[in-house]
C-alpha cells in the first residue's frame, strides 16, 4: 500500500490518470503497482502510478494487455 506521501508525490507527478486519454484528477485516481505487489513489485515511485478506478480495473483484467509508452502513459489493448 502506497503511503500518503507517496500518493501526493504520484499525484504531483502524474497529474492524474496515466492511461492514453483519460483525463480523471488525481484527487480521484488510485495508486497502481506497474509490477504487482503479489508478485514481488515494490511500492516506491518509480513501480506505481495513478489510475482512475476505471483504468486500475482494466489494468487487472486479464483480457486486457498494457504496454507503458515513451511518455510512460499506459495504453490497453484487448487480448485476441
């Protein structure tokens, strides 16, 4: 779980959602392992970002791919 300082770092950060066209606030966005945390990712700055609820939903989906862009937005592509 990010820590409070964390959160507002990531939201001075990020701005907001970081997937490709969302435009969510940060004040609404949740705090999201790139690496999960179950599967040995740390929380720190440089493994989390926000995402909006709908976004973190979808980055846990397993139907869906994610891939981080140059600009480290994060973009989601359905699974064939």
């Amino acid at each position: 779980m990010f820590t409070r300082a964390q959160r507002i770092a990531l939201a001075t950060r990020d701005r907001g959602c970081t997937a490709v066209g969302c435009r969510t606030a940060a004040w609404f966005c949740h705090a999201h392992h790139d690496q999960p945390w179950a599967a040995g990712g740390t929380t720190d700055l440089a493994n989390g970002r926000l995402l909006c609820p709908t976004h973190h939903r979808t980055a846990h989906d397993p139907r869906y791919e994610t891939r981080v862009l140059a600009d480290q937005q994060i973009e989601f592509t359905l699974r064939c």
